[in-house]
C-alpha cells in the first residue's frame, strides 16, 4: 500500500527521499533538498529516484507498460554497422560554426545556457533565421518559444534586421504539442527556448522542476535521435554558473555550450564544455552590437591592450581554446599587504595561483607572503589550461621588481613544483601566432622550441628555458 505524505527532491541529481537532509546522498550535493508535497511514496522505500522497470518500457512509443515483447533493434557484430560521414549543416555564423565543431549534426541535441540577457536567445534567433532561408533545408526551421509571445519574437527579429520570412515559430510549452508539431512542420532544425518552461502531462508537477525538465529533455532527445531533425534546447543558470536542473540533462545531449563574459561588455564568448562531434572548450567569440551578435574576425587582438610605453606588471601569453591559439594579456598587481595578505585571481584558478606563487618562491628567489596579489585576464576571458603558468609568474615578478617587460615579449609555458618549465601542446602553432601579431620575443619551454635555422621562425628571437630562474632572468634582460 501506498500513501501520501511529503517527499524531498534533490535540484542536482532529481532523486526523491522521505525527509529533509542538508545533503543529498546520492550526489553530495548540499541543501540541495526541496520539498514536494503530495506525492505518495511506498512505505518500503526511501528513494525513489530510479524508475520502475514498467515505468521504463512504458516510455518507449508503441510499447505497453509491463511488455518486454515488443520490437527492438538488431543485434549485430559491431563491424556489421554501416558507418557515414556525419553531415554537417552550417548555420550561417562561421565561429557559432567553429563551437559546434563545424556546424550541425543532423539529430543532434545542443544545450546552451548562460547569464539572463547574455545573448542566449539573439543567437538563437540569428541562426534560426540563417538556417531557414538555407537553399539546402528548403526552409526548414521551427523556433518554439515558452518565455516569450510570438510578438516579443517578432520584435526581437524586426529590432535585429533578421529576415523572418521563412522562419516558422510557435508558442508552447507543453512538450507533446511541441512533439506534434515538428512532426507535422518535419524541421531540419528545432530551437527550443528555454526547456525550464517546458512540461510534459505524463508528470503532475510544476513546469521547471527537476523531473520535468528532465522528462520533457527526454523525450524531445529521444524524438531528434529517431527524425534526425537537430535540436537547440536553451537552459537556465543558477548563480554558480552551472545549467539549472538535474545534472543528467547535460548526460542527455550530445553537446553543452556556455555563455562566458558580462553582459556589460561588448564582448561574448561562447565555450564548448562537451561536444560529442567535435573538440572541447573550443571558444567562439563574438560583439554584441545593435544588430544582434557578430562575429570577431581577429579574436587576439580584442584581449591585447596597446600601451604608450611599457608598463609593469603586464605581459602577453599566447594561450590556446580548442583548436586555434589565442593572444591574451595577463596583469598582476602585488602590493604590500595592510593586514592579511589576499589573493584573488580573475580568468584563473585561484588554487593554482596560491600554489605558483609558493614556486616563484622557492625557485625563483621572489616572496610575496606579506603582499596582497592581484591577477587578472583581461577581456573577461578564462584561461584554463597550465599554459598560463609563467606568464603569471613573470607578470608577478615584473608588479614586484616594479621593472616592464618589454610589449614585444608573448610567453606560454606549464611551471612543475620543482621550478621546471615543462612544454606545452601545439607550441610551434602558439608561436605562429605570436608572429603574425608583430611580437619579437618569446620566452617559451626548451621542449617546445623549434629546430635551429628553422625558416618559419627566422622573425622571432626564440627563448628556450628549462627552470624558472632561467625565465626570470631572461626575461628582465630583454
């Protein structure tokens, strides 16, 4: 027997318990619990947050509950599979393009999500309209939009200058009228925005929920894989920055995209954490104008800073998001301290940071315990990768000496905790980069450099070290 009694569900993971607890045991999340009424549980179990197997054949169109009789695909030798070319469709933005992996994948399910007003729907919207008038899909899009009316779309559309003669939108929010629609339009896109607005009737619960999302994101996944039509969802962020709703939604899709940047700054960069098509944490970067998003023809140029002269505290490192190498200009400032020390660092690892200062002690002969540290990316981009190392360093030492480095210096180079400058990927490819941006020096790992006499290089003075002295020192002599 059942009855009705007050049950908890986990915002991260979606699993159900029969109280409150401060943290979820099935994904550690903390206060993560919320409580949902009315919901009748069994007396036996706590957790009901795995499905029924009758609950799980029910879902499969066509197949009643309880019936594992029913049709199902062949079992075969794997090199029985017939194996084709991934067709990508292009949506008219080569650097959303670039993030995709080369454009669209026919039943793929992308889910981006960002910061309110970041430009999660303008983007949408300007590929929806590209992708309809496209002589190649005849047309063929669908923007299903839950948040706004078909006339704030229109407007957006008419602000943007976007030509919205082709393009095909509905406003709904229940996922089988969604369904039943694209069956009837048959898209070769499909943008859903935002799927927190999205609700099936299979489930007595409140659109945005945990198990809404997560069942709506079901089925609307299993309806692109089987009709191969391609499949925008936009999601919701909490103010960590991650994607609203069950962590299992980002397992659904075959690609998850992120918004990175302020929504004050004219610049927007869109980052690939999963892609199942193509290369991770590639990094699209755009301008946001009165037009809508355009695309940065030069990114490196929109993060370097133009100085009348030197300054100190500063230096260039050549990074690298994805597939392509990326100039960005590194700022320290190390001041002395008016009580504890602090340490902040923005567009890096804060832990990180801790730690790299500890080596440039140790190793590099410079101390900065009782110093307030201040590092930071300029342009609002976050470097991930250890290939940042001793230019943070380098910028550290140049605030505290209070000497510039000189502006025609670019850096890269991962610094181990015995003070070693161990190589990087793709080091020439960094250094072809720096050369075509008019930089004269370059302080890079022993590893990475290029052969002696190398033609392509001859326009840079290649500085190969293996410690850390070695950097600061050669640095400081330029």
């Amino acid at each position: 027997m059942a009855k009705n009694k007050s049950s908890y569900v986990c915002q991260s993971c979606g699993a159900h318990f029969g109280k409150w607890a401060g943290q979820c045991s099935d994904c550690g999340e903390w206060n993560s619990l919320v409580e949902a009424p009315n919901v009748s549980m069994p007396h036996h179990n706590k957790n009901t947050s795995k499905p029924s197997a009758s609950r799980a054949v029910s879902r499969n169109a066509g197949t009643p509950a309880g019936n594992y009789s029913g049709t199902h695909s062949a079992v075969m030798p794997l090199n029985a599979v017939s194996v084709t070319l991934d067709t990508r469709l292009p949506t008219g933005i080569s650097e959303f393009d670039r993030v995709l992996g080369g454009g669209l994948v026919a039943g793929s399910v992308v889910l981006i999500g960002g910061d309110p007003g970041i430009g999660k729907s303008t983007i949408l919207l300007q590929t929806a309209t590209n992708m309809a008038r496209a002589d190649s899909l005849a047309g063929s899009a669908l923007y299903v939009t839950g948040e706004e009316s078909l006339a704030q779309v229109a407007m957006r559309a008419k602000r943007l200058d976007l030509p919205a003669d082709r393009l095909r939108v509905l406003a709904e929010t229940n996922v089988e009228t969604i369904c039943a629609a694209l069956t009837q339009e048959q898209p070769a896109i499909a943008i859903i925005d935002s799927i927190q607005t999205i609700y099936t009737d299979a489930i007595n619960s409140a659109p945005g929920g945990v198990s809404q999302i997560r069942e709506s994101a079901a089925i609307l996944t299993r309806y692109a894989k089987q009709t191969g039509t391609a499949l925008f969802l936009v999601g919701h962020v909490t103010k960590e920055g991650t994607l609203a709703g069950p962590r299992v939604l980002e397992h659904m899709v075959d690609t998850v995209l992120y918004f990175e940047g302020q929504s004050d700054s004219r610049f927007r960069m869109i980052r690939a954490v999963k892609n199942r098509f193509g290369a991770v944490n590639e990094l699209g970067i755009f301008g946001m104008t009165d037009m809508g998003l355009k695309e940065v023809a030069n990114p490196s140029a929109i993060f370097l800073s133009r100085y009348d002269k030197p300054v100190a505290g500063s230096v260039v490192m050549v990074s690298r998001e994805g597939t392509r190498p990326l100039l960005v200009e590194v700022q320290a400032l190390v001041d002395d301290s008016q009580g504890s020390p602090r340490r902040m660092a923005l567009g890096l690892d804060f832990q990180r940071l801790s730690m790299l200062l500890a080596v440039m002690h140790r190793h590099g002969g410079i101390h900065t315990s009782g110093q307030d540290v201040y590092v930071n990316v300029v342009g609002g981009v976050k470097v991930i990768e250890t290939g940042s190392d001793l230019a943070v360093l380098l910028a550290c030492a140049s605030s505290i000496k209070e000497k510039p480095l000189p502006s025609s210096l670019a850096v890269f180079g991962e610094v181990g905790l015995s003070g070693e400058i161990r190589p990087v990927p793709n080091g020439q490819e960094r250094l072809k980069e720096a050369m075509k941006h008019g930089f004269k020096h370059a302080i890079i790992p022993k590893a990475n450099a290029p052969a002696k006499n190398a033609p392509q290089f001859k326009g840079i003075n290649v500085i190969a070290v293996e410690r850390l002295d070695d950097a600061i020192e050669s640095a400081f002599e330029l």
